[in-house]
C-alpha cells in the first residue's frame, strides 16, 4: 500500500507534552473562544474587543494544531 503525501508515524506519541498543546488547549480556545462570542452582545461598550477576543481565540485554536505544532515539530 502507498501513502501518497502523509507518512504513517512509527511512534505513538500520546503521552507527550505536544500532545496536550496540539489536542487539549486548543479545546480550550475554541470553547473560549465562543464563550467570548456569546457573552460580546451583552457587555456593552467592551462589546467589540471580546468579540475580537473570540476571533482571536478561535483562529489560535485552529492555527495552533495545523500550523504552529508541525513547524516546532520540524526543528528538532
């Protein structure tokens, strides 16, 4: 059978530090980041900066596994 673009890992890696930043928080983000979205329409004033907050931490919690992970992954 051939793999096309993605190689099979050969460790399991569950137990790594790196798994919990690439599963666990950005879980966190991503609820956090729609709490932020519903609680936006009834702060008043402060209404536009936690609905950026919840851009923010929406765009963090898909750009941490995708992007951030891989790259730190690499360097080693």
């Amino acid at each position: 059978m051939t793999y096309p673009v993605i190689e099979p890992r050969e460790d399991d890696g569950s137990a790594t530090p790196g798994r919990f930043l690439s599963v666990v928080f950005p879980a966190l983000l991503f609820v956090l980041g729609f709490a932020l979205f519903a609680i936006s329409f009834n702060v008043g004033d402060w209404g536009a900066w936690t609905f950026a907050g919840g851009i923010v931490a929406v765009s963090l919690a898909f750009a941490i596994p995708t992007t951030i992970v891989p790259a730190l992954e690499n360097r080693a």
